[in-house]
C-alpha cells in the first residue's frame, strides 16, 4: 500500500500547485489558466520589464521549483508530473506568457528530459521574435567521470544568482552570463538511507539495507556511486565534505544544506552541527538552511552544496526575495554561549530530633512498605501493577535517612520539603513528582507560618494543579482530599473515617478521569478500589493508633 497522502492521482500535481499559490505569503503568485495538463507557476506582479527567469522540471522536488517564483528569484516555473519532465507545449506556453522584450534565460537540470523539452521550447519560442537562451546546471560530483554530472540541489543557487541578476536590469547576455558562472562554481554530494515513496507505489522494503548508506543517489531515487556502512553523523558528514573541498578548493564558500524531504529537525540540526566543525568550517562564509530546498519527496537523505563565492554571488544570495522555498543565508559563525551561574536546588538542612515526629514518620514508612504486595495486586487489575513498589520503595528511602538520624525531625518545613526532594529522586514515574509537589509546596507553606493541617492542603491544590486530577477522577486523591479537609475542621480521628470512606466510593467509580486507571475500561474497575485512595487511607489509619 502506498505511503502517501492524495486524493485522485491524475490531479495530484494540479491540486498542489493550488495548495501552494494559495497559501504564499506575499500573495504574489498565480496559475496560469491555459490548459489543466499545463501547470505553469507565475509572478503575479511581473510586467515584462526585465529579462524573465524559467526553471521547471518533474514535481515531487519541492518547495522547487514552484516555491523559488517570487521578486527576486524566478518569474515562472513550469511543473512536470511527479519526477517527470513538463513538456515542450508547456514550456513554451510558460516562455511567451512572461517574456518581453528583454528576453528570458531558461535555467535546467542536467537531465534528457528537461533538456530537450525545454531546449525544443526555446527554439520554438524564437519563432514568435523571442529572445531566449538556457543554461544547463550540472553540480552533482557523485561520480566524477560522468559527462553528464545531474542536476540537484544547486540549481537553487543558480535560481537566486540570476533571479537577482535580472531583477537588477540586466541584459539577458548579462543574466546567462553570471547563471553560467554559477553553474561552474557550484558543487553538490549527496546521500540517503532510504529512497523515496512515489504516490500510488509499493511501500515495502527498498533496495537500501538497514544501516547502509548510498552515496550519490539521484534525486529521482537512481542508484547512488557507493554504498557506506554507517549512519554515523560525523562520519557521513566528512564523506560528502572530503570530494567537496577538492572540487572548490580553498576559497570562501556557502554551503547549502538540503533536506532531501524525510530527515526529522532533529537530524538536520545535528547534520549541521558536524558540518560546522568539519573540514570547510575555515572556509564557510555562509549557511543556507538545513531546509527542504530541493527534495525528493520523502527521502530519508541530504545534500551539500557549495558555492564558491565572489562578490556578486554573496550579493546576490544575501539579497531578499518573495518566495514560498528559498532560505536567507546565514553568517557561519561558531555557537555563542554565554556564562550563568548554575542553580542548585539542594536543602540546606540541619537534622534535629522529635521522638513524637519519628514515631510518626515511621509509622507511616512501615506501613507503606508492609503495604507493597496489596497494593501491587490492587494495581494489576486497574493500572500497571507498580503502585505498592513505587511507595514503598519511597517508604525505604524516608526509612534509611530516618535509621541514620538526617532527618531534620525538629523543622517541620525542612522535613516537608527533604521528603518532597527525595521522592522526587527515588520513586519512579508520575508519582513521584506528584508527591514530590505535594510535600515541597506544604513544606513552603509552613516555612511561611502557614499551620500545617492548611499547609498540607495547599500542597494538595498545587499536586491538583500540575497533575490535573481531581476528586472523582479514582486517584489518591478521593482519600487525601477529604481527609485533609477533616483534619483541618475537627481533627486526626475525622480525618481517618474521611480517609477510608473516600477511598471506599472509588471502587464503584466506572470511569477514571486521570492517572493509569484512565487507560482501563470500566469493567475492570467495577469493585476494584483505587490502590494509591488505599495507600492514604491506611497511613492515616495507622498514624491514628
């Protein structure tokens, strides 16, 4: 089965073209109504002024070349059906509809099929007393023997060289000329790990091995040079950066980093990254991306593109455009940081004693910890069958640093907020953050002469506010809840029954509204109490005796 998004094939490249004119920023573009298998992307504001600047070629390569149309840049694009070239009527149609007197320079992939039809187009078009000429963009060094190097990736520089060229009044000599000129100072390499899927195609296992990397790929899924066995960032990077220093030397460069369509940011970040502290990192003037410039549908791949710079390449790739693709260069730069002084979030505490507090605390660790294998089974039928570990294993912790006297048993605060930092340590999952908010905002509230019977219920109100739960959603807090609320108007024995009865009404609760029960149907909660409402229940309980 195809992995692709569309609606009715034959219109896909039609309902495309419509996405993109309509959704383009500076309004600026429009199709012309000529004939539905004749697509042609055009400015909206062109007047025939200056000399007109065609590309084109198969679609599946965007945002190319559509997304390059714009002030600037290109007047028109001629769009073939997906990686196949537009056809003469197509191109010829583009070529007398934006070109005045001026003329118009036709830019071209080094591929058979754009060249004929777009060479077929341009004789054609002299018939009409037009001026036309073509350069043809060869910049892919993948095999350095081919006399017919492709086309990729750099056709885009060659784009906004012209673009800017003509759009500064230049002849159309002038225009071919510095295009030319481009054309031999550009140099591209590329790789993938898997080829693309074509739309309505079999989506089953390409001819790229799992960890394999193909070298010099085409942008239509051809075979590349070489196969490398590695999917090491740095590695591929230097691969491609080592043919690209030889072919540009040592001048001042920019680099185009091209998304040949299916590498996450992620990736393209790093890429980046590696690209900037390897070998061409002295020579690096500018950065063009990482971006989508020239892709192959979705590729899982990239490419680099040079250009050796001189002083009207770096002003005209620097100059602004309206377009939908093209990317602002970036001054290469090392990454700024900045020094800051680092926040520990480390107590101070001074451990002090209070046999009432300890017996207290040690009450409620033992109880939890006998509680392990209850609660464990409670939580097997309703959630993940973790819940009497994960308390009990934060119940060990208070244990051990109670056994060793760090406890500052003497400063309620203190004590909140030690327990609230270590089970945000120890106990794993959600849990423990919950409790951990729970136990640092009540130790705030008392540090601030809030009682704690109202300090332990604000630390409830922030654990509600981050974990989003509520009473009724079968959580602990159906117990604690009612239990605090008890405790702060008639005391520990109101506060026990409170516990338990709340703990209670969650086995008949149908629905979860938050926490891993939420995942479970209702069939498997009916009669099953909440194993975090019994762990609540059962410390007050025990607390009391």
């Amino acid at each position: 089965m195809s992995r692709f998004f569309f609606n009715d094939r034959k219109q896909l490249v039609n309902d495309a073209i419509e996405g993109l004119v309509i959704s383009a920023p500076h309004g600026n573009l429009v199709r012309l109504d000529i004939d539905p298998a004749i697509r042609i992307v055009a400015r909206a504001d062109w007047d025939k002024s200056r000399v007109a600047v065609i590309s084109g070629g198969g679609s599946g390569h965007e945002p190319a070349h559509a997304g390059f149309v714009g002030k600037g840049m290109l007047t028109a694009a001629v769009c073939g059906d997906v990686f196949a070239s537009p056809s003469v009527d197509a191109v010829l149609n583009a070529i007398v509809a934006v070109t005045g007197d001026r003329g118009c320079l036709l830019i071209v992939k080094n591929y058979t099929g754009d060249r004929l039809n777009f060479g077929l187009a341009a004789e054609k078009a002299k018939r009409y007393g037009l001026k036309v000429e073509m350069v043809i963009v060869a910049d892919d060094i993948a095999l350095p023997d081919n006399k017919q190097p492709r086309g990729i990736a750099g056709t885009a520089l060659v784009h906004k060289i012209a673009g800017h060229a003509a759009e500064h009044g230049k002849s159309l000599s002038e225009v071919r000329d510095i295009a030319q000129q481009a054309c031999d100072n550009v140099f591209s390499l590329g790789l993938a790990m898997e080829s693309c899927n074509l739309p309505g195609g079999d989506s089953e296992e390409g001819r790229i091995q799992r960890g394999k990397v193909e070298l010099g790929l085409g942008i239509h899924g051809e075979p590349g040079a070489t196969t490398v066995d590695t999917h090491n960032s740095k590695m591929l990077i230097d691969t491609l950066v080592k043919p690209l220093k030889a072919a540009v030397g040592n001048d001042r460069m920019a680099v185009l980093i091209n998304n040949l369509g299916g590498v996450s940011a992620l990736e393209m970040a790093l890429l980046t990254k590696e690209l900037a502290h390897s070998a061409l990192k002295e020579q690096i003037a500018y950065l063009i991306g990482p971006a989508s410039i020239v892709s192959s549908l979705d590729m899982k791949g990239f490419s680099l593109s040079v250009l050796r710079l001189n002083d009207t390449f770096e002003q005209a790739i620097c100059a602004d455009v309206q377009t939908v693709g093209w990317q602002k260069p970036v001054p290469f730069a090392p990454m700024k940081t900045q020094p800051h002084s680092a926040v520990y979030d480390g107590l101070e505490i001074e451990p002090s004693d209070n046999p009432q507090v300890k017996a207290l605390v040690n009450t409620a660790v033992d109880t939890l910890i006998d509680l392990e294998n209850r609660l464990n089974a409670l939580d097997a039928k309703v959630g993940d069958g973790d819940t009497g570990s994960t308390f009990a294993e934060g119940a060990r912790e208070i244990k051990r640093l109670l056994e060793q006297n760090a406890l500052p048993l003497n400063n309620t605060a203190q004590l909140l907020q030690l327990v609230g930092e270590r089970l945000a340590t120890v106990m794993g999952g959600s849990s423990g953050v919950l409790m951990s908010i729970f136990f640092t905002a009540a130790g705030q509230s008392v540090h601030n002469g809030t009682a704690l019977p109202e300090a332990l219920l604000l630390g409830l109100k922030q654990m509600k506010h981050y974990g989003g739960a509520d009473l009724g959603d079968r959580t602990l807090i159906d117990a604690l809840q009612p239990a605090l609320e008890a405790l702060c108007d008639s005391g520990l024995d109101a506060a026990v029954a409170a516990a338990k009865s709340g703990a209670a009404s969650t086995a008949s609760m149908q629905k979860a509204g938050a926490g891993r029960s939420s995942y479970v149907n209702s069939e498997n909660l009916d009669g099953v109490t909440d194993p975090g409402a019994v762990a609540i229940a059962e410390v007050f309980a025990a607390i009391s005796k």
